[in-house]
C-alpha cells in the first residue's frame, strides 16, 4: 500500500511538467507565427488610424444686404443644383432698377436733344456757306459796277475839260463811281461778317457733336448701372450651386444679413475622399496608385476600397497657425505627419453614399 502511494506521488510531477511544457511549445510557436506574419505585413502595407473622410463644403454666403423674407429648407434636407435655398426683401432693390432705368430713359432723351441741335447745326453751317457765296456773287458784280462808273467817270473828267459835257453829267458819273464803290465796300464787310458767322457755327456744331458722343457714353454707363441693379435684384433669391445636404440652418425670417456672411452650408456629395495622415517614416515606400482598404469606424466589417491618389506638398503642422520654429534652442525632434489623399475606386458604390464628412477611418496601403 505504501509503495502505490509511492509511485502515484513520483508520476504527477512529471504528468505537470510535460503539460507546462507543450502549453509553452504553442505559445512560443502562436508567437512566432505572430510575430512573423506581422513583420510580413509591415513589410507589405502600412496602416494608420489618423484619417478621416472629407467632402466638398459650399457655403451658402448672400453678396447683397437685406432681411430675410423667407427660408425654404430645413436642416439636413437634401437639395438639387438651383434650388431656392433663402429669399430676401426685395423691395429696395427693385425702387434701385426703376431708378436705374429712369436715369437710363434721361439719358436717351439727352442724346436725342444732342442729335437734333447738331442736325439743325450742321443745316446752318450749309445756311452760312449759301450766304457767303452769295455775298460773294454780289461782290464779284459789285466790281463790275465800280469798273464801269470807273470808266465813265474817266471819260466825263476828261471832257468836262473842254466844256464837250455838261458840269452836271460829271457830277452824276462821279456819284455813280462812289456809290459804286460804296456798295462793293458794304458788300466786302457782309461777306466777312458772314465768313465769322459760318466758322461761329461750325464751331458749335463741333461742340453739339461732342455733347452727341458724351450723351452716347452716358448712356452706355446707365446701361450698366440697370444691368447691375437688376443683378442685385437676383442676388435676392440664393440658390444652391451643386446637388448636397443642407448643413444646421442658422438663419430665421426677418434677420438682417450682411453680404460675405455665413448662413449655413451645403456638403456636396458628388465626391468623397479620406484624408490619412502618415507618419513621415511610412512614406519611404507609399506611391501614387497604391492600392488600399479603408475601414470606417461607422461601418465595422465592411472594407471599402481605394487608391492614393495625391501627396500633401507640406506636413500638417506647417499649415498650422502657429508652425514650428526649429531654430529656436529648447527644440524637440517629433515625428511629422503628412496628409495624403486617397479616393475610393468605386464612389458610386451605395455603401460609400452613406458615408459622411468627418467620419474615423483606418487605412490599410498595400504596398506590393
């Protein structure tokens, strides 16, 4: 009896330690295949879980000032490219389009009046030539005239010497020759003041077609001032640019906006991409058209795949607003990240119409 208690209490140490000793064997063997699969697939991919998904944002921002008549959509609500997103009070705008149009009817009137005095300028000048010409007509007979009582003057002098005419004839010939003479001295100083009187006209004729071309130019200028109040008038009604979904809507009827404001923005979803910051020693092998799965936190299990397409031409922190100086003295070496971009392969694949901007992901870059 003593000899059987014996032998079982020499076996169990042994029964242990071959138990201890294959429970070691695996876990040295789970480790190592571990450890090997893990180096092989550092070798072949790299992973962050620093991205993110990102999207095309419009904001919804009004170019005039006014109070807001009406707002026709809620937050979240899907919109088409040319919906009527927000109305405002109109009323003002439209008191500035019949101004600018008033002025505009002014301004034609103004060129219409401009035109009519050159017209009746121009006819004046050919009043003033007709004039001079005839003036000069009776000029050119008016010296006939002297010529002729000239000559008969002559003659009447020299015989009034020897008593052949009477003292009387020589006299009528001598008056005939100065009233002669008289006209064509008359008849000279019509045809210089006339002369005076067609340069007169011609110079404001000059003058009206200047008005003309001002009064041309004046119109051109409200044209463009109908043309951009009517532009302002349609800035009234804001629409959306692109199809996507209304962000929070801050905006309530009656508000008063200012242009360049914020009211509230449109996430486009014509395309979206992930956003992965990787560690600037991931990168020695990464290239542009890498194939990789992307797993979003929202949608565990499913495993979307992409392609990276561009690198970030900067780290991210050298876009920050306060960027690292290096040169300083109390400098920290960090490890950088740089933001690469990476679009899905298939976007039109409905799982990935579901997903949102902002989301987590994890990245997974083949890189054989």
């Amino acid at each position: 009896m003593e000899q059987q208690v014996t032998m079982t209490t020499v076996n169990e140490p042994k029964k242990k330690s071959k138990t201890f000793l294959i429970v070691l064997i695996l876990l040295v063997v789970f480790g190592a295949w571990f450890g090997i699969s893990k180096y092989t697939h550092a070798q072949h991919h790299e992973e962050t879980d620093n991205a993110h998904i990102e999207a095309n944002i419009s904001p919804v921002i009004p170019r005039v000032a006014g109070y807001v008549a009406d707002v026709r959509v809620r937050d979240n609500q899907p919109v088409k490219k040319g919906d009527t997103l927000v109305v405002l009070d109109d009323r003002d705008l439209r008191l500035k389009v019949a101004q600018a149009e008033a002025a505009l009817a002014t301004a034609k009137s103004n060129l219409g009046a401009a035109e009519a005095t050159t017209t009746a300028a121009t006819a004046n000048i050919g009043t003033a030539r007709a004039s001079v010409s005839t003036i000069d007509a009776q000029i050119e007979t008016a010296k006939v005239s002297v010529w002729r009582t000239q000559k008969d003057y002559e003659r009447y002098a020299n015989l009034v010497k020897d008593h052949s005419v009477t003292q009387q004839q020589y006299e009528q010939a001598l008056a005939a020759k100065q009233t002669a003479e008289r006209q064509l001295q008359v008849l000279e100083e019509q045809r210089a003041q006339a002369a005076q009187q067609t340069r007169a006209v011609a110079t404001q004729s000059t003058a009206t077609s200047s008005q003309v071309g001002v009064a041309a130019t004046l119109i051109r200028q409200r044209e463009v001032d109908v043309e951009n109040a009517r532009l302002n008038l349609s800035y009234t009604v804001i629409t959306a640019q692109a199809d996507g979904l209304v962000s929070k809507v801050s905006v309530q009827p009656g508000q008063y906006i200012q242009p360049g404001q914020s009211l509230f923005s449109i996430v486009l979803n014509d395309q979206l991409w992930v956003i992965g910051n990787f560690k600037e020693t991931q990168l020695d092998k990464m290239k542009l058209g890498q194939k990789v799965s992307v797993h979003v936190d929202a949608f565990p299990g499913h495993a979307f795949e992409a392609r990276v397409t561009s690198f970030s031409p900067a780290t991210g922190s050298s876009f920050a607003l306060l960027p690292p100086d290096n040169a300083t003295g109390n400098f920290v070496k960090v490890v950088q990240r740089l933001p690469v971009k990476i679009e899905f392969a298939n976007p039109s694949d409905p799982a990935v119409k579901q997903l949102r901007a902002g989301m987590n992901a994890e990245l997974d870059v083949h890189l054989d």
